[in-house]
C-alpha cells in the first residue's frame, strides 16, 4: 500500500535534536509492524526452511521532489533533507527505485547525533539500471542527505521500500555473536584447512518483495576457467524473488573473525560487498521436494562483468572461486562453512560418512545427509541464514563442494540431530533437461564432460593489465579491451583465430597469412568474457580475454 505523504509528515525542529541549524525538516512516520505476529511466524518459517527473514518492508514513494526540504548551503550547494521515524526497528533499509546522482552530489543516512550510519554515496556508485539498496543503517530515527553542486543538474531520487529490520542486522556489542554459542569460527584450527575456500563462501542478503533476510552461498569455478564470477546457492532462499529485486541483493565476502576469538564490533568486517546478480539456473522445486533446491547466479550484472571479476580479484576481497565434484561419491570428512542468523563465518566439521537421502519424500538420492562432529572450540551445527552455503568434500589437502544446504534440525541444544545438503551430481543434470536447470551448462560451458574441478583465486588470465604474454610466441593486448584486440606472434606463419562465448559457441573465427600482428574487432560482441583460441603451426593456446 502506498502511503499518503500527507498523513505522516510532521514538522520538527532539528535544534531539538542537537543541529545547529534552524530549518524544519520533515518526518515521515511509519507505523512499525506487529513484531508478535512475526515472530511467531518467522518460528514456522525457520522449522520450514525458508529464508531467513530479518525484515519487513512497507511500500512507499518519496523523492527529493514531493517530500523533504531543500535548502542552499554556506557555499550555495543545495542540500535536500528527510527524517525517516520508524519506531522500534534495530536498523532500517532504503530501496531505492531510482538512485541517479549529479555529478559530485553526495548522499548519506545519519542518525540524529549527525553520526553517519551509512557510507557516502556519489555518482560513481551507480548500479546498471539506478536502482540502490542501503542496507542496515542502524536505528529507528534516521535522517536521509542529498548534497548538490550549484549549477549541476538534479539528482533523480525515489525511495520505494522502507525495511524495518528487527533481528540479526545490527552489529554492535550485543548482536555481533548473535549465532548460538556452541558454533565454531572460520579462522579457529577448524579452519586451517580451508583458508582459500573460505574466501568464496560469502552471506547473502536477500530482496524478495516486501521481505529481506539472510542466506550463503559459494563463489565456485567453471572448466573454462574464465573467472566468470558464478555463485551457488539454494533456490529457497529467492524462489519467487522478481529479477529486479535480484539486482539489489548484496554479497558479503571476507565477513567474519579475525582470530578463533569473537569480535566485539564489525567495524569495517561488512564492507567488501557486490550488488546484484543475475538468475542463470535453479532446481524444480525450491524446498527440495522434487529436486535438489539449487540456484546459480552471476554475480553483478552480465554487463560489468569484468569490473565485478576484478573487485573480486582485488586486494579488498581476494575472493576465491571454489572448486567442486559433482560425482555422486560418499564423503566422510568435510565441513560445511556459512552465515549462521547473518553471522560471521562460522565452520562445522564432519567426521563420518555422509549418506543419500531425500529432503521431501518424494523424489530419492537429490540430496546428502550428514550429522556434525564435536571439535576443539566447540559443536558447528546450521542455523537459519546457513541455507545455501557449501558442504566441502575434504580429500589429501583438496576440498571441493559437493552440496548445498537445504535445510536440517541441528542446533546446539541438539548438535547430533541431521542436516541435509542438496547434491551437486543432482543440481548437474539431474532437475530437468533444459539449460536453466542445470548447472552443467555453466560449470562446464564446452561440454568437456569432467565433473570435478579443483578451486582457484585466479582461474583466467584476466588481469587488471596492458598486454599479457600468453606464452613466448603470442602477445595480445589490450586485455581487457572494449573495441579492439591485436595478437602479436614471432613468427610470420598462417595463424587461425576463434572466439568462444562462455556457453562454448563459436562467435567468431578468422583466418589470417603471412602476419606478425593481428587487429581483431571485438565491436559486434556483447560485453563479457570470451575464450580466444589461437592455432599456428603446431602451437595451440587458449585464454580469456574480456570485453567491457
């Protein structure tokens, strides 16, 4: 229902509240939600396995041009302001349908101390199509800030969704260990063994209509070896999520302890995140019924991938996309690794062998059934918020993904009680025969038929660079490129050249003699990531090049 701004704006006069100027600003009040009535709800919705939810929205609409105050600053900026009055909520999140800032604008949410309870904002913080989710700002009173440049042209803001967010998103003293107490920390011994995997397992908060909560999932690798960065989760987490609010949902990576130690803040633990992702697969049936409850998406948008590749990459987030084995072979020693209730990364130890199951009932072997084992520093189990995250196959130093979590009764109280993880040989081929229910399409683009694949922080030559030397005898540059490539070879003789897509299709092939650099025009293709082949005499290479 969309509010009338009338009946909720209310005059006050900031000095009440500390600010040093006299300019009223409006309020805009929103009655808070029956916060019984949801909770009880959210206790069947975690027996059943759906997502973790942590918020609930109420649809609004309120731009810089029907609501707030505008006002010319000291340097003769304009400054448009807005209080937000959601009593009782731990935090609130913005959506933003339309989020177009000028040139050198500013934005930001404080509370009412003046203290900023979000980043700031600017033009270079567009997402693809000016959507915006500014998430978690903590407190229930909080002041929206737009500052303009004279003269510049005016920002396009429209706020659509208010989250009042009521549990697991406040990261203070009280709710940074919000997981039950017996769950294990990535970084204590539990995790030696998985430095690098972790690094690809990040929480993901989701935007399904009027609901945001939590899940994991895994950043995971792909036999073409071009760093698309592909991300596996469960299906239940968004079954029924439009794909305009995927383009909001955030992944956080490297979002846990430093130490086997609690924190007692995050401080900046939250901020290595990417918005948005694309749809590309999902099982049959998102409670696992009927299939193994999988979904896989790309990560930002198909149109900046290489942007998102190299934030990855980068020395903030120093992802890793992790390997996996999609055979259906018994394990007996693993972990699963994941976001309990939103929490930092946590780490559950398997000691025996896992067995095929069920979830629902109604179709066999879709699914792997596992109990957790006692370890130093205490009892891993799942929580709510866990579902999608990796279960990993340990085996002589190599670990790959092998399930993803469904759902389960383990908790500390009842560490022994089971969880059931949705197989990776089901989620390959085995929910339906069309291209969007598997995964084998992505993860294995050139139908090399190889079902294992180990993990990798660099899995392409896709680096940040001018020119690469992709053996003695090929140089190609400029890589990545949004025009043009050229292919410098030693030798004069006939040289082939075909560009794949990441399905594996021929996109373009050339024949070119008696030539020491060649100029390929990359001005018909998509943006994205391609494998380029290059064939001379006896010599053959295949590598990534990128198109932006």
């Amino acid at each position: 229902m969309i509010r009338s701004i009338s009946a909720f704006v209310v005059l006050i006069l900031f000095s009440t509240f500390g600010y040093s100027n006299n300019l009223d600003v409006p309020v805009f009040k929103l009655t808070a939600p029956n916060l019984e009535a949801i909770k009880k709800s959210d206790l069947q919705r975690d027996r059943d396995g759906f997502l973790y939810r942590v918020g609930v929205a109420e649809k609004v609409t309120l731009s810089s041009d029907n609501s707030g105050v505008w006002s010319t600053l000291a340097n003769r900026n304009r400054k448009w302001e807005l209080i937000i009055d959601y009593k009782g909520a731990e935090s609130i999140s913005f959506i933003f349908s339309q989020f177009k800032l000028s040139k050198n604008a500013s934005f930001w949410v404080e509370d009412l101390n003046g203290k900023k309870v979000s980043v700031i904002f600017t033009d270079n913080d567009h997402l693809e199509d000016f959507q915006q989710n500014i998430a978690f700002c903590k407190g229930d009173y909080l002041k929206l800030n737009l500052v303009e440049e004279v003269y510049s042209n005016p920002s396009e803001i429209v706020l659509d969704r208010v989250f009042y967010n009521y549990r697991s998103t406040v990261k203070s003293s009280e709710k940074i260990n919000e997981s039950a107490s017996c769950q294990v920390n990535v970084n204590c011994s539990e995790g030696d063994n998985y430095q690098d995997e972790k690094k690809g397992v990040a929480r993901v908060y989701v935007i399904e209509g009027n609901s945001g909560g939590f899940c994991s999932g895994s950043l995971v690798n792909n036999q073409a070896k071009n760093c698309k960065p592909l991300f596996l989760t469960a299906l239940h987490c968004g079954e029924s999520t439009s794909n305009s609010d995927m383009k909001l949902w955030q992944f956080h990576f490297n979002y846990e302890a430093v130490n086997c130690s609690n924190p007692s803040t995050v401080g900046t633990l939250e901020n290595n995140y990417v918005t948005g992702c694309v749809r590309l697969a999902d099982a049959a049936d998102g409670g696992g019924n009927t299939g193994s409850d999988f979904m896989l998406v790309q990560l930002g948008t198909l149109q900046n991938e290489t942007s998102t590749i190299n934030k990855l990459k980068g020395a903030n987030f120093q992802a890793y996309w992790n390997g996996w084995d999609a055979n259906n072979s018994v394990s007996s020693n693993g972990t699963g690794i994941h976001h309990p209730s939103g929490d930092i990364k946590k780490i559950s130890t398997y000691t025996t062998s896992v067995y095929s199951d069920s979830y629902g009932g109604n179709v066999s072997n879709t699914h792997w059934t596992l109990s957790w084992a006692a370890t130093q520093n205490g009892h891993g189990v799942t929580e709510g918020g866990s579902s999608g995250s990796p279960l990993f196959k340990y085996n002589n130093g190599n670990s790959r993904i092998i399930g993803t979590l469904t759902g389960g009764a383990s908790y500390c109280s009842a560490p022994n009680d089971v969880d059931t993880y949705g197989k990776m040989s089901y989620h390959w081929a085995s929910n339906g025969s069309t291209t969007n229910k598997k995964v084998s399409t992505y993860l294995d683009p050139q139908s090399t038929g190889l079902k294992t694949l180990d993990g990798s922080s660099n899995p392409c030559s896709l680096a940040s660079i001018e020119q690469i030397q992709i053996t003695n005898q090929f140089t190609v540059y400029p890589n990545p490129s949004n025009d043009v490539i050229y292919i410098k070879s030693n030798s004069a003789d006939e040289v082939h050249i075909t560009i794949y897509d990441v399905l594996g299709s021929e996109v373009k092939s050339c024949l070119y003699s008696d030539f020491n650099l060649i100029e390929i025009s990359l001005s018909d293709l998509e943006k994205g990531v391609y494998q380029l082949k290059i064939e001379q005499g006896n010599s053959t290479v295949i590598r990534g090049i990128s198109k932006f």
